[in-house]
C-alpha cells in the first residue's frame, strides 16, 4: 500500500470513528469537501499543513495519519446514515 492510500485510509478510518462526516472535516479543518474525498480515495498528495488540520480535527497527531494499515482489513465503512439524536 502506498503512502497517499494509507493517509487516505487511516484519515477515513479516524473520521468515521469520530462520527465526522467528510462535509464536517472538511469545514472543521478549513478543506474543501471534494478534497477530502479525493485524500481519502489515495487521489492527493497533501500538504504538511493538510495533515496538520486533519490531525487538529481529529485529535490525534498527525503520526497516525501514516501508522501502518494490514492489508487484509476491510475498508473502514461509512458512518450510520442520518441525523444525530439532539443532545438535551
């Protein structure tokens, strides 16, 4: 697996475990929403600075936007469809 696919894919995975959609990183990090799709896709060559506010976002550091992916896992799956319950 390349670089770019293991950024996209440990980016995907973070977000969905968040509970992000791509729509809020995108807005959270200051990026554009098709970038983040294409990052996640592997498509991007991204930035120091990219990574930097994804990392930001997902509150992680930005290390573990390239820890290693086994090949064998499943691509991480999207978030549950539909609205959160409002918080009371």
């Amino acid at each position: 697996m390349d670089v770019r696919t293991t950024i996209g894919w440990n980016v995907r995975r973070l977000r969905v475990a968040k509970g992000l959609s791509q729509e809020r990183l995108a807005l959270e990090s200051g990026i554009d929403r098709s970038y983040v799709g294409r990052v996640e896709r592997g498509s991007e060559n991204v930035t120091v600075a990219t990574l930097e506010a994804f990392a930001t976002v997902l509150e992680v550091h930005v290390s573990e936007l390239f820890a290693p992916v086994d090949p064998e896992s499943p691509r991480p799956g999207p978030l549950a469809s539909g609205r959160k319950a409002k918080g009371g």
